[in-house]
C-alpha cells in the first residue's frame, strides 16, 4: 500500500504524523497512515522519487493518475478553502486508486471562516455527490479534526483555477522548454514554476479574503496587480467564485519564458478575456491605465528598488491611483517595509492580515491552529508583523 502525505516543510513532518497515529484522531482504527509512508513537502526538490529511497519528496512530481492508496494533508500544509484549494483537491482525486482516499484536517465552522481553511459543511457543499442520501459519497466524516474524500456516485465538478492548469500542464511546458534547450534542468524547472504558482496560492486566498472583508463577495470591484506574479494573480482573483472582480490591471512581463501569461490567459479565454489587461511597459504604466481602481495590490515589487526613493514613488502613485473607500494592499520583505513605514503611516490607519493564514490580525486574539509549530509562529507574525499584508482603506 502506498501512502504519501504533504507537509509545508520537513520540520513540520513529525507533528504531522502524530496528528493522525494519535488515537484521539483514530480511535476505530481507520484513518492510521502506514510506517512506510512517504513524506512531501513544498520546499523539496527531490524528483527522482522511490518510495523506499528514505527522502522526501517533493510535491510537484507528477505522480501518475489512479497510482496511490492514500493521499494524507498534515496540519501544517497551507491548502485555503477557496477555488485553487478546491482545483487542488480534485486534482488529488485522480491521484488516487478506486479505492483508495485522501484525508484532510478540518476546522469548525467559525475558526475555519476565520482562517479560510476547510470545515466539514464546506467540504460537503463543494464535492458531496450523493443525491437522497443514495450512493456512496465523496466525503466521509472520520473522527475529530478529520474527514476523507473519494469518488462516490460521481466526479465532482471542474474547479476554475490557474492550479487545474498547472498540474495539467506545468509538466509538459518543462518538458518543451527542455527539449528546446538542452540546458535547462527539467526538475529544476519543475520545481521553480511549482514554487510561482504555489506561492501566488497564497497571496491569492488571503487577497481574497481582505477583498471580501472590505468589499463583501458580491460587490463588482476593479483591480490592479503591480506585483511580481506576471497577471497570476489577477488571474486567480478574476476565476474565484469567492468575490467579484470585474476587471484586472496586471504589470506583466513578456519574456518570462518560464511563466507564459499568454498560454494561461488562453486556457480560461472564455471566461477573463474581456476582464483581463495585460500590460507590458513598466509598473508606473500599469497603475496609469486606468484613472483609479478599488484596490491596488503591491507584492513583492519593492525590494528590486535601487532606492528609496524610488520605492517611494511607487507606493505614492499606487496611493493616488486607489479610489475613495478603496484600498491599497501591500505585502514585500520586513526590510523594505521598514524602510517605506512611516510613509504607510501617513495614509491612514493600516491594518495587518497573516502570511500564514488568511486571517485579520487583531491585537490581544490568537489566532488558533491544528499545529502547534504553526500557532506558535502566528504569535511571533503578530508580535513582530514580518510579512504581514499591510491594507490600508482610503
């Protein structure tokens, strides 16, 4: 039997596993991983995979379809209950046997609303296939903490995410780019587009939920991403079903061979071509396309300043662009926002949301977690603000 389970990184792998070999969590013996199972984490780029080569692996190899038992999410692995959360879970859906399963944490409904990680109602509502209580269902309440998905009556729906599209194709653009150019490490490769559009994961759930705490879900609001995600990210916020996005900015690099915006854009044609602009010629170009925006992103644009001046005029021009009641997100290394603080300051009041978890940061609250690695360092992200996602409301 062939069991893998996903970590965010190696040092999380033994919390990992104890969440589910605890017997409060197994307590009728169903859900215990096997000794032999394999570990993943984001961060590794260990590809030539033998599930007895005693590595961990890394977590965009293409495994083939229908080829494991067992796919386990530990605690710490940071999979948002959003469209690319929900791509991704379908995407492991094939991963596994016809009788086989994956198991995941969940939350209950007021700390998963909290954080926009998984509950059990939010599961059901997504992949429950079973009509009149007839058929076997897609999700199965485990024990505590935990529940566990496979193909029941039938398949659940596609999911529009640019993480369908990257575990469909990232593989085969590798494998082009490699052909083409005998240089070029297909691992390596594989692993730097895995780590682009994991990353933007990230940056998109908790961009989505500060858009839905300013904006609610329903409100048709512009966009404008300045950041370094080549449109990824605008992309991401115009498929989500989570808020409402009627039109993306994106500042966008032509040559960026490894990340062709172009192929993407054309793969969900249908559904963005109208909404989505593309622009190439310099970030002060992308925030003047339009006389104002709702909101105007910021993400890791900054450090590649050669001063602060520089880094300055950006943020002020991104400030001007931004609409009454609109807000300007910005999120770069602690370094850089030190250095851009005081002008921060001089906007107005700003408000903090977690790298860690798509959660508002509010003074005196902890933010709870299945990990105590994780929870623990929710308490330093709060107390120091490294990272953090800085929102101001003008």
């Amino acid at each position: 039997m062939t069991d893998l389970i996903l970590h965010k990184h190696e040092k999380y792998i033994t919390e990992d596993l104890n969440y589910y070999l605890s017997a409060k969590r197994d307590v009728n013996n169903q859900i215990q991983p096997n000794e032999d199972i394999y570990n993943l984490t984001l961060n590794s780029q260990h590809f030539n995979i033998d599930f007895n080569d005693g590595k961990v692996g890394s977590i965009f190899f293409p495994f083939p379809a229908f080829s494991i038992e067992r796919i386990y999410i530990g605690p710490s692995f940071p999979l948002f209950a959003n469209n690319w959360g929900t791509s991704f879970l379908r995407y492991l859906l094939t991963r596994i046997k016809p009788s086989g399963c994956i198991i995941l944490p969940v939350y209950p409904e007021m700390q998963a609303a909290e954080k926009n990680l998984w509950s059990r109602s939010i599961l059901e509502s997504l992949f429950l296939s079973r009509s009149r209580w007839k058929g076997t269902s897609n999700i199965w309440a485990e024990n505590d903490g935990v529940m566990s998905m496979r193909v029941g009556r039938k398949w659940p729906a596609m999911t529009r995410s640019t993480a369908k599209y990257f575990f469909a194709q990232g593989a085969n653009i590798v494998i082009r780019q490699s052909m083409q150019n005998s240089s070029i490490s297909t691992c390596e490769s594989l692993f730097k587009l895995g780590q682009i559009y994991w990353n933007n994961s990230n940056n998109s759930a908790i961009v989505e939920k500060i858009i839905q705490d300013c904006f609610g879900r329903k409100q048709a609001v512009s966009l404008c991403d300045v950041g370094n995600s080549n449109g990824l990210l605008g992309i991401e916020c115009l498929l989500s079903n989570y808020i409402k996005i009627k039109q993306t900015i994106c500042f966008t690099i032509e040559n960026q061979s490894l990340l062709d915006y172009k192929l993407l854009v054309n793969s969900f044609y249908h559904e963005i071509h109208d909404r989505y602009i593309p622009v190439n010629n310099g970030e002060i170009e992308t925030l003047n396309y339009l006389p104002d925006y709702d909101i105007v992103c910021l993400i890791d644009c900054l450090s590649d300043k050669t001063s602060k001046e520089k880094m300055a005029t950006l943020v002020l021009k991104a400030w001007e662009r931004v609409k009454p009641e609109g807000i300007l997100i910005i999120n770069d290394d602690q370094e850089v926002m030190d250095n851009i603080s005081s002008l921060l300051e001089s906007f107005g009041r700003i408000n903090y949301y977690s790298s860690i978890v798509a959660s508002k940061i509010i003074e005196g609250e902890v933010i709870s977690h299945y990990s105590n690695a994780i929870e623990q360092e929710l308490v330093i992200e709060r107390r120091d603000k490294n990272k953090v996602f800085r929102v101001i409301q003008k």
